[in-house]
C-alpha cells in the first residue's frame, strides 16, 4: 500500500526533461514544412517580428472581384509561426465579391468592421447553404475546409477581418481552380455538367487554356 501512496511523490521529485520555447519566429529563408518553418536563431529575433502594421489600409483590389485581402500570415508576419494563428483585412468594394473558396488549413472567424457583408457556406453533409447579412460588428465562423463566400450587401466599401488557427491556412478559389489553368475543357465538361460555350466563356475571364 505505502509504495503505491509514495509513487505521485517520487514522480513529483524525479527530474523531467522537457524543452519549453517561448516563441518560434520563422526562418522565411527556409522553407515551409507540415510543421512550420524552422525557428529563427533567438539572437536575430526583434520586437519588430511580433507586430504587422499592414492592416491599416486595404491591399490591392482585384478588379475582377472588386475585392482586396489584406494577409499577415507567417510569410508576412513571421512571429505566428506556431502560434496557431494568423489575421487578414477583407476590403470588398461595392459589387465586389470574395468568390467561393476553401481554407483547407483553418477555420476562418469573420469581423464586420464597416458596411454589410452577406456571407455563407456549403456543409459537406448535405450541401446545406448557412448564410447571413452581416452588419458591422457581426461575427460568422466558417468551419475548416468548407466552401464560402463573402458579397458586398450594401453601396459603400465594406470592410472586416477575419482570423485563423493557423499561421498558414491555405487558399484554394473554386472558379480560379477550374477556369485559371490548363485544365482540358473535354474533362471540365464532363466533370461540371458544363458545355463547351460555358467553359470557354469562363476560361475567357479567368485566363485559362485548353
């Protein structure tokens, strides 16, 4: 019985080898791996790596979209190299659209700062569209690797910012997937149910071949 009471004390007092770090600012002239990039030597680490000013004003807009992102994920913010987090500025001008898109990596959660944004997404189950008109200081989460989208409701620039848990969350944009590449039209075709006219037309807009 007395072995058993005394193991949680000698446990307690036995050393344990553990390496804590407080930070892994990233090496950006390494390259990225399934774990993040390799840390930094702490000697070349400076305030400077844990604070992005960029999302002051809005990135450049995307004619096509009418949409700008604003990103400070690790390549531009190397200070959430393992932190499990990241941030962008979302500027859409009116008419603009985010079009549908996944972030294979990370749950998205979106902060209305100015004007109304309609924003939703497309459950894997069942195909369900979630959607709301989001005014300022509104919320909507987008789970992990679904399809979304996020329109300009009103007639001003409407603007948020949305995190991740992730340092690198990937982007993949459904149409620029399809339409933006080399993708044979005759297996486009058969694998959307759209015909030739259809296809060529939006490989006309996107700059696709094929």
């Amino acid at each position: 019985m007395y072995p058993l009471l005394l193991l949680p004390l000698l446990l307690l007092s036995s050393p344990i080898e553990a390496s804590v770090n407080d930070f892994c600012v990233a090496d950006l002239s390494s390259s990225d791996t399934p774990s993040g990039y390799p840390c930094l030597n702490p000697s070349n680490v400076t305030a400077s790596d844990f604070v992005f000013t960029g999302l002051a004003k809005p990135g450049t807009i995307n004619p096509l979209i009418k949409a700008a992102v604003n990103p400070a994920f690790v390549t531009q913010f190397p200070g959430v190299n393992g932190q499990g987090i990241s941030v962008i500025r979302l500027d859409i001008l009116a008419g603009g659209v985010v079009p549908l898109h996944t972030h294979p990596g990370a749950t998205e959660l979106l902060v209305v700062t100015q004007g109304c944004i309609t924003a939703g997404f497309i459950s894997s189950s069942a195909n369900t569209v979630y959607y709301e008109t989001l005014g300022k200081g509104d919320v909507m989460v987008f789970p992990q690797g679904l399809l979304h989208f996020q329109i300009n409701a009103g007639g001003v620039t409407a603007v948020g910012f949305a995190t991740f848990n992730s340092p690198n969350p990937g982007l993949q944009l459904t149409a620029f997937a399809l339409f933006a590449n080399s993708f044979p039209s005759a297996l486009l075709e058969k694998t959307t149910f759209l015909d030739d006219a259809q296809v060529q037309k939006l490989k006309g807009v996107l700059g696709g071949t094929g």
